[in-house]
C-alpha cells in the first residue's frame, strides 16, 4: 500500500458509496501514508513483511478485526523475479499463499458464519506464454508463462481459485494490462520501459528504449503491448470489491482486465504529439535481447468482453490521451 498504485487505490476507497462505515489497514516493506481525507481513527498503517507469519497475522488481528476484503497487489516483478530466483517465489507464491492461510483462519474462527473475505489478487499477462492465438479469450487459452514471475502469478492465481472453491475466501485474480503512465522512479518490471519511454521524455529527462535500434527500425512496430490507464485500472480494483463471484466458474476465478494493444511505434508517435520532436529526441535506443524475449512472449491483445460482461470497465482513453493525462499531471 505504501506504493503508487496501492496509494491511489486507498485514496479511492475514501469515495466508494459501497463501502459503507469503511476502515482500512494498509501496510507495505514501509510504512505506507494514510491517504488524504480519511477521517481520524479510520485508517491503520503499518509496517510490515508479508513473507513473515507473524506479520502476516498482525494485519488479521487489528483492532478493526478481520477484514472483509483483502488486496494483496505486492510481488517482486518481471526482471527482479528472473534475477533473484528465491525472493520471487517467497513473495509472489508463499507470501500469497500464506496470506490466503489467514484468511481462512479467519473464516474458521471470527467470521465463522459470514460471507467469506473477499481476496483480490493482481494478477498479470506475464501467465501467458509460447504459441498464442491472436485474440487471448479468458477460458480457453491455458497458462504457459515464459518466466518466473508469470509462474508465480500463475501457481497463485490457481491457490486463489482453490480456496475460493473451499470456501476458505471469495476471490478474484485480476489479471492486469500494462499500465502506463506510471509516475515516479522505473520499477524492476521488464515493462518498466512502456511508461519511462513517455514519462522521463515528458519531463525533459532522457529515456532507454530497449526494443529497436532507432525510430526507423520495424521491431517498433512488431513489439506491441496490452495496456490501460491508471485511472482505468483503479476503476477496475474497486469493481473487483463487489462483483458477484457465482458468477465465476468454479473452476477459475481469474478475469483479464480489459486494456487495448498498442506498439512501441504508436508509443513513440503518441509521445511526439503530445511533447513535440524535442521530447522524442531525448528517446534513446538500446536493444535489450533479454528485456525483448520476455516483453515477447506476452500476449498483445484479449477479448475485452468477458470482463465487460461482468461488470469491468473498458478503457475509453488511446495512448495520446493517456499521455496528455500524464503531462498535465506533472503541473499539479
């Protein structure tokens, strides 16, 4: 919770009218801000590491008791998860498996009687691998992750659903686009590059392209990513709280999120609209094989409509616009 995207989740909270009497417990490796406009009393930070038992326990055990939804949005991402082996699999499987543990504790003991917890696991596409069709529909392409962290997200996703079939947690694996623009310092994703190409440039900074060897080469063209917005995919977090999970088959209760596909090329062109040639120039380009294997292998395009279906929201935004969203944000 301490993070961006955790952050901003937290924020909107505040403001969802479904949540009423909302308390929240937010914890993080740091301890993370209390968000702004949360009333005295209503929000509890702390610090904590989620692969240890009893930091595990202490976030069941607050004096607001068992929470009634969880959002376990941590993992150690792409690149960090392929260069450390053993940290990946204790953050993206046993941290999440053990969390999974207390909440059926929980529903064992204090909410012995009640609707069991709802478990929200940010999933990614990173469980998609080798030959894929063209369009990746939810039930009938099996998961064959490329990766350690698309095989870490894939072993949770299926705890998820397992525990949801027990009735231990009702649970939603949501398998998140690339989101772009994050703001902020590059993370360790492989896809880092997707948001830095646009933000650094945007801020007068220069930028590493790790696909192609100039703006003329074709692989800008051939390396093409499923993205959404922020805005977009923390709509869909506050979805993921409230849809009906019968509604799900009992077998999987993952969803692709929608996004849409866009290339390098658009990227690059989207950053030449809205920051001019100038911003364009400070792209510098670096081919990265290793970064382009793995960005590769993930699929670039789903049918939207079985999570619109449910109830997801669908991006209304292109890329220029996501961008023009990101530039105004810097003067605020």
């Amino acid at each position: 919770a301490a993070g961006w995207l955790g952050g901003l989740l937290a924020q909107r909270l505040l403001t969802d009218d479904q949540m009423s009497g909302l308390r929240m417990v937010l914890t993080d490796i740091v301890e993370p801000r209390v968000p702004a406009g949360a009333a005295a009393g209503q929000v509890l930070a702390l610090r904590s590491d989620l692969r240890k038992a009893e930091d595990r326990r202490a976030v069941f055990e607050t004096a607001f008791g068992a929470p009634d939804v969880v959002y376990a949005l941590h993992g150690i991402m792409s690149r960090g998860s392929e260069e450390d082996f053993d940290l990946g699999m204790s953050v993206n499987i046993d941290s999440i498996r053990g969390l999974l543990e207390e909440a059926r504790r929980a529903q064992q003991g204090p909410r012995a009687g009640r609707r069991p917890a709802r478990f929200v696991f940010t999933s990614s596409l990173a469980v998609f691998g080798g030959p894929l069709p063209t369009v990746v529909a939810p039930r009938n392409t099996p998961l064959t992750p490329e990766g350690s962290y698309g095989c870490g997200k894939a072993v949770s996703e299926m705890m998820v659903s397992e525990y949801s079939r027990r009735g231990f947690v009702d649970g939603v694996s949501l398998r998140l686009p690339t989101i772009v623009v994050r703001p902020g310092l590059p993370s360790f994703a492989t896809s880092a590059f997707v948001s830095g190409i646009v933000r650094e440039p945007l801020q007068g900074q220069e930028a590493v392209c790790p696909v192609g060897r100039s703006i003329d080469d074709p692989a800008l063209d051939e390396v093409r990513l499923w993205v959404t917005s922020p805005e977009n995919v923390i709509e869909n977090f506050v979805v993921a709280a409230h849809v009906d999970g019968a509604r799900f088959p009992a077998y999987s209760r993952s969803v692709n999120l929608p996004g849409f596909t866009v290339s390098v090329k658009q990227e690059l062109e989207a950053l030449r609209v809205v920051g001019g040639q100038k911003a364009l120039n400070l792209v510098r380009f670096e081919e990265d094989e290793t970064n382009r294997r793995i960005v590769c292998s993930w699929p670039s395009k789903f049918d939207n409509q079985p999570a619109v279906d449910l109830g997801f929201v669908p991006e209304s935004a292109d890329f220029v616009e996501i961008a023009r969203r990101f530039q105004k944000s810097l003067a605020q």
